[in-house]
C-alpha cells in the first residue's frame, strides 16, 4: 500500500479578493502562510514520510509546498513543478470578483463556469505570455478552461509522474489548487460528471487516500488542522 496526500495552498491574495484567478500568480496572505503551517504540523503528526513532492507553477502552491515540507522536516525531499498542476484557467474572468461576476452574468450562469465539468468561462482574446512557460509550445497556455479541460491536461501527469511512485509503495504529496485537486479527485474516485459540481476542496485541508498496489482506494481521510484564529 501507499499513501497520496493532496493540499490545495492556503489562503491566496486572490482568494481574499473574492477574485477569480486561474494562472495569475496571486500570492499567499498572511493568513494563507499560517494556514499552510498548520497544515504541515497536521502532516507531521501522522508521521508519513514521503519520496517526492509534486506541484504547480504558481507561487501560492509552491510556497506552501515548501512551507509544509519544513513542518514535516522533509525539506531534502526532491520537488516537480508542473504547468499540469496549475489551477484551471479562468480565462476573461480572471481579475473579476466573483460577487461583481454574478450580479453581472446571473447566478446560474456563474455556477456553470465555476461549478460544471464541461462549462468554459469567456475565453480571452490572447493567452498571456509568461516566460515561466517558455521552454514549452505556446499552446499549453490556455485562453480559458473547462474543468473537463484541466482534467484533460492533469491526468498525464498522474499516469506518467505520480502513479508509478505510488505503485512502488512510495507515498506522494501533491500541492496544488481547488479546482485541478477536484479534477484528479474525480478521476481517482470515479465521480460522476454531474455529482463533481457538489465537491468542495478547502484550502490547507491534507486529504490523505491509502491505496492499494493497483491504486484503487482503501481509505480516505480529510485533516482538519488547528488553523490560526479558530
């Protein structure tokens, strides 16, 4: 058996703002790096050790990563971003505050982009360049995103990545984003197209899957660390 612990970061700029923030680089409050803290000493209480470290391009993530990996003093351990772990790209709405969104849009039509596997939000005219991404085509940097959309880029990764280190019974910790963590969470547990709008991912919550050698699930568990200012 091997165990996979996912970690959405913890509080973002962007999630303070109420804004939709996709690839934007938004980084943690101070809040959000308590948060992440907390998380780790959650992490360490259970006494998991892990081989690698997997998460995104985008500073929140990787600031938490590294925030967790010194509360379980695994700071050695090896560490791959990947634009595959990004969040989903919110495309046009980028920037937006989500409120302003629905007053704009209406109530169903934000719940589709935000909440439907299949639903794309306003697409922008131009991907932005960022030279984060320069050493790959330009065509991994979307205009906007489905979830199915970030699905589809995520579960590469898994296969090629992730998946054999748990396979050789080497646990693994993936730090990244609510909605790409929603997107492997409906891969890994088969969740319907339909039944995923009602799956939640809070920030700086470890949810540690035990798996079996062919990786189906024998447990699931969901942290809830001692966060400042409960």
């Amino acid at each position: 058996m091997s165990q996979l612990v996912l970690l959405r970061h913890g509080q973002s700029a962007a999630n303070f703002a109420n804004t939709y923030t996709g690839w934007t680089d938004a980084p943690l409050t101070a809040h959000g790096v308590a948060e992440a803290k907390a998380a780790g000493a959650a992490l360490a209480a259970t006494g998991i050790e892990f081989t690698h470290v997997h998460t995104s391009m985008l500073s929140r993530a990787i600031k938490t990563a590294y925030l967790v990996q010194a509360a379980i003093d695994q700071t050695w351990l090896p560490i791959t971003k990947s634009w595959r772990l990004n969040e989903r790209h919110y495309g046009a709405l980028r920037g937006i505050n989500k409120d302003e969104s629905r007053a704009v849009f209406g109530k169903q039509q934000v719940a589709q982009w935000r909440r439907g596997y299949r639903a794309h939000p306003p697409l922008l005219q131009q991907p932005v360049a960022d030279r984060r991404y320069a050493p790959w085509p330009q065509t991994i940097v979307p205009r906007g995103e489905s979830l199915a959309d970030a699905e589809q880029r995520l579960v590469p990764y898994w296969v090629d990545a992730i998946a054999p280190r748990l396979r050789r019974g080497e646990n693994q910790l993936v730090v990244a984003h609510g909605s790409t963590l929603r997107a492997l969470i409906k891969y890994l547990e088969q969740i319907s197209d339909d039944d995923i709008d009602g799956v939640e991912v809070a920030n700086a919550q470890p949810i540690i899957y035990t798996l079996n050698q062919d990786l189906t699930i024998a447990d699931k568990q969901v942290l809830t660390p001692d966060f400042p200012g409960k």
